[in-house]
C-alpha cells in the first residue's frame, strides 16, 4: 500500500492521534469558536450569496465587453462569460465575522482592464440590491489594479484578471487556475492577479487534511495577530506565509490533529535552520511562460538576503517573506520559543489553550522608548493614501534604526492608530501635527475615531512594571520629543495665534492622523542616541515621493517614553506603565 507523500521530504511521523490529542484537539476547537474566530451561519450563507451574485454581475461585464469588442459577433457576445475566483483567507477557509472576500474576476482575453474599471463598478451598484453597495472605490492606479467595496457589509478586494490564451472560458464547475499556460502572455501584475487564487489552490492541494490544516492555521493566525507579529507590511509574516508553515507541518505530520500540528508548527518553526526555504513542494525552474524570475539564491543576490524565506508553491514561486528583517526575525523567534513552552504544558493538560492566545506586551512592558511616525492630513481621502504609503515604508525606518550602533531591536507594531482631531486655528493644527493629543474628536464628531486599524479584544491581565532600574535615562537626540502625549514644540515655530484673534464661533478643521510605533531596545551599554539622520532621511525620502503634497499632508517622527504613550493604546484591562513614584528622603 503507498500513500501519496506531500512535501519535498518524507513525514516526520504517521502515527494516528492518541485519546489524549483527541480530547487537545476539541479543546482547541472550543476555544477557537469562544475567542470569535468563526463566522455564524448566517455569515457564511450571506457571503455564499454574495458570490453567487458577484458570479452573475461578472457575467453581464463581460457580455457587455465583448459587445464593445465586436457588436457584430452574436455568438461570442451570447456565449460570453466570466468566472469568479476567491483567494486569502476566505478561499482557506479560516475567515471570521469581520474579515473580508478576497476575490478574483477572471475574463477572456479581449477583456481589458480599462473596460474592468469604466463598466463594472456602475454594473455593481445597478446589479445588486438597492443600497447594499457602499464604500466603492476603485484604485486602477495600485500594484494590483483593485476594486474595494461594501457588498452588504461585507469588504470585497475585487481584482481583475483577462486570459491572454482564451477567447471564451471554459463553463465547468470544477475548471481551476492551476494549468500553468494560462500565464502566457500577462503582465507581472497581471500574473501577481491570478497567483492570489493559484497559491491558495495549491497549499489546499499540497496539505494531507484541509481540515486539519485550517484549524491549525486559525489557531496560528490568532496567535500571531495576539503577539502584533502578523502584518506583511510591517516587516511579519502575512495570511499567505503563515498558512504555508502551517501548511508544511501538515505535510510532516499527515495523520495528527490540528492540536498537535500547532504544538509541532511551534517546535519545527523555533528550530528551523533558517535561511533554508520553508517550500511545500519542489520549484518548479524553466517553465516559460512567463518572464517573470522564480525565487533563486542561486541565481540572485537579492533571493540571498532573505532571512526566512517562505516560498509561494504556484509557479512563479516568490518569496512571501522578502519583508522580514532583523528585529521582526529576532521578535518571531522570541514568540516561536514561547509558543513551544505553551503548548508543551498545554499538550499535556497542564495549561489551557487560552493561554496561548494571550496579548502581546508591546505598550505595557515591552519597551521604555519608542519612536513614533506621525503621518497626518486635512481630509480623510488624502490621508488614506499618505497615511497608506508612509505605512509601506516604515519597514523602511526600521532598518535604518536596525543598523544603528547603539540600537540593539527596533520593533515595529503591526498595526497603525487613526487618529480625528478637530482644530479651531492653525497653531492647533501645527500642534496635531506634532502629536498633540488635545484636540481629539470626541466618537459623536464623526466617522473615523472608531476605525483605529488596531485590534481591540480584552485580554490577560498585564504585569505591572515600571521603570526596570537596571539602566539610566537615555539621552535621545534628533528625534522630536513627546511629553504626556504631546509634541514639545520646536523653537522656530510661530507663536500660537492668540484667542481674541480669532473670528467668534471660528469653524472647526478636521486634521486626520495615522501614528506608527517603534519599539527601541538599545545595545548594550548605549547612553545616548542620535538618531537625525535616520530619521531626516526617511522624512526625505517619504516627502520627497509624489504621494506627498506638502499642501495636504505632514509627517513627524517623534520620540516617545513608555510613560508618555497615549492612553488609547491601552485596553481597560491593562495597566500603562507610569512614572516611579521618587521618595522622600
Ligand atoms: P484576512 O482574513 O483578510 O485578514 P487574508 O490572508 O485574507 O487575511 P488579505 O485580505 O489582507 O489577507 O490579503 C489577501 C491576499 O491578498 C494576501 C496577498 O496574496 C494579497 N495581498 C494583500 N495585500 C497585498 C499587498 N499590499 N500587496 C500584494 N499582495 C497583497
Ligand atoms: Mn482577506
Ligand atoms: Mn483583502
């Protein structure tokens, strides 16, 4: 009897589970469901609905297509049809209530992007119920050429992509992406579109139990948006990377649960001899269908730098971890060895899997300085892309700070805080602009208060800890200083408008703001910290890039201690470091 093997190496173990990884196993599941991470019932109907009529209003865009294409041609215009395709999360099966439908239009090839953005956002609204369209906002301008919207609710990340190698799509149910020649002739964007929906295929494919391999993978991506590790952007591992791990301890351990795939995921990862690759199956060199370069350390310099590389499976493998660096890499270890300890206990009935799922202490008593990146403008619209792109390039700062001397960790938070002030003059928005507290928008003064991108889920109860004593104050230069939540206010700068200049009942400004944290550890023996050029250098670069337009936007970066953090970062349940209390002699 030979049973298909996954994986580029043999199973570790095949053994079936034990009673007691049985009994693990639906303690696990327990708590998933208690922690939130299933969506109900009546979600899953509701999104099921959603891409039955997305499928429908996919349709007619390409009937109406092929009718600009040739009004002539009655049959290609009968017979036109497009197909619809999810990726991300939901196509992995681990989505929640609140996460969104990554999905993929696919059109023949006469179908072009122009045509994608002039006639399926009015499709969309004409097609689908009254209302249930909010939010529409095309970017044809990204990376990947996208359409985001609000389908009942619902967040949809519509991308487009047409087949260069067919002129009608195939109609069987079970027809699949996976065929390699449909790259022919794309773009890399174009390609970057289809391998959304071709990866996640592939690592269902390549995993012994999709079951056994989403439980596991909810367990891991909980775990890691608890521990702040989860944020491609921000320099972690993403949905994608974290699902291939996962998705490799499977292939090493083909008959065990999801409980004790996590504990295995945990003690395979912390000791993995990285930079070897994490592959789940053998790249797959010399097709050429594309142009595209497959991930090669062989072959490219830059392929070597890669500190973890996690490498997608659907031809043209990448790397999905070229983000990593230093200090999230020396963070992910810290967390992985952790996360060996939990489990150990929890797999033998000593913890309970709640435990694992514990809060990270980045604000509580991870760090005594952080540095702060202040992006901020006067309209929402303008802010969503400034704020967007200095996001993308705060790994940027990171590895900067990374190669300072005197900087030992320069953790960067997954996640950004929105911020809605509401300014009377312009010294208040000069103040804001700073880091300025004073002047936040109460939640009734508008929309955007409520959507810090941060997650907020009540945790364990933090340690109390306050100053560690063991080193003295550090003298940080270069980088603008923020007391009590406020920017301290450079010398240059005008004196404050006084009140009684100002107009009776003067109109109130909006000021949006996006802050970044850094948690900074310093090397051993460190003193003092200059930091200016690190920082002049990146406000540079970002200020000098056409998405920023110095009529609109500002950008700060400002030094912050432990006890100056605002207190918005902070869960009731959590205690914000304070000062030391100095004694009476
Ligand atoms: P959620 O459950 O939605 O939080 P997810 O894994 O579905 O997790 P996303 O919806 O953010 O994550 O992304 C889905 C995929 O889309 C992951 C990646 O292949 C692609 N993707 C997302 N953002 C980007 C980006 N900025 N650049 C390139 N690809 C991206
Ligand atoms: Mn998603
Ligand atoms: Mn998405």
């Amino acid at each position: 009897m030979s049973e298909r093997v996954f994986g580029v190496t043999p199973p570790i173990s095949t053994a079936l589970p034990t009673e007691a990884e049985k009994r693990s196993n639906e303690a696990l599941f327990r708590e998933l469901k208690s922690q939130g991470t299933f969506e109900t019932p009546a979600g899953v109907e509701k999104r099921q609905r959603i891409l039955r009529s997305l499928e429908e209003i996919t349709n007619e865009f390409v009937r109406r297509a092929a009718r600009e294409k040739e009004p002539k041609n009655s049959i290609l215009i009968r017979d036109a049809h497009g197909r619809v395709f999810t990726y991300g999360s939901y196509r992995l099966g681990v989505y929640g209530p609140g996460t969104d439908i990554d999905t993929l239009v696919v059109a023949p090839k006469y179908v072009t992007v122009d045509q994608y953005f002039a006639i399926f956002p009015g499709l969309l609204v004409e097609m689908a119920p009254p209302g249930a369209i909010t939010d529409l906002t095309p970017v044809p301008e990204a990376f990947v050429p996208i359409i985001k919207f609000e389908y009942s609710g619902i967040s949809i990340d519509l991308i487009f992509c047409s087949i260069q190698t067919l002129k009608q799509l195939p109609t069987e149910k079970d027809w699949t992406l996976q065929d390699n020649s449909l790259l022919r002739g794309l773009s890399e964007n174009e390609v970057r579109s289809l391998n959304g929906t071709r990866v996640t295929d592939e690592i269902l494919n390549l995993v012994p139990e999709p079951a056994t391999f989403k439980l596991a993978l909810r367990a891991i991506k909980l775990w890691a948006q608890r521990k702040a590790i989860y944020a491609n952007i921000m320099g972690y591992p993403g949905g994608v990377a974290w699902a291939m791990l996962v998705a490799r301890v499977c292939q090493l351990y083909p008959k065990a649960t999801s409980a004790l795939i996590v504990n295995k995921f945990f003690n395979i990862m912390f000791k993995w001899p990285w930079p070897l690759p994490v592959l789940l199956k053998d790249i797959e060199y010399g097709l050429s269908v594309t142009r595209m370069a497959v991930w090669n350390p062989k072959l490219y310099q830059w392929d070597r730098n890669h500190r973890m590389p996690i490498i997608t499976p659907a031809y043209p493998s990448m790397c999905a971890t070229h983000n990593i660096g230093k200090s999230s890499m020396a963070v992910i270890q810290q967390e992985l060895s952790r996360g060996v300890q939990v489990t150990e206990e929890i797999m033998v009935g000593r913890r309970p899997w709640k435990d694992l799922f514990s809060k990270h202490s980045f604000f509580t008593t991870g760090f005594r300085y952080y540095l702060t990146v202040i992006s901020s403008s006067r309209t929402k619209e303008a802010q969503n892309a400034w704020s967007g792109y200095v996001e993308s390039r705060v790994r940027m700062l990171v590895q900067k700070l990374e190669m300072h001397p005197s900087i030992g960790l320069a953790r960067p938070f997954n996640k950004g805080y929105d911020r809605v002030h509401m300014c009377k003059n312009d010294s208040e928005i000069e103040e804001v602009q700073i880091g300025s507290l004073k002047y936040l928008a109460k939640p009734t003064d508008e929309a955007g208060t409520e959507d810090t991108k941060a997650e907020v889920k009540p945790e364990t109860k933090p340690e109390i800890k306050t100053e560690d004593g063991t080193s003295p104050p550090v003298k940080m230069e270069g980088v603008e200083k923020m007391e009590n939540g406020v920017g301290v206010k450079r010398e240059q700068d005008e004196a404050p408008v006084k009140l009684e200049d100002l107009p009776k009942h003067a109109p109130e400004v909006k000021i949006f703001t996006t802050n970044h944290y850094i948690g900074l550890q310093l090397a051993e023996g460190a003193k003092s910290l200059d930091l200016s050029r690190e920082v002049n250098d990146f406000k540079a670069m970002c200020t000098s890039n056409e998405a920023f337009d110095k009529n609109l936007n500002f950008l700060t970066i400002q030094h912050v201690k432990n006890v100056d953090l605002p207190d918005d970062v902070f869960e009731p349940s959590e205690v914000k470091p304070s000062k030391p209390i100095k004694k009476k002699r």
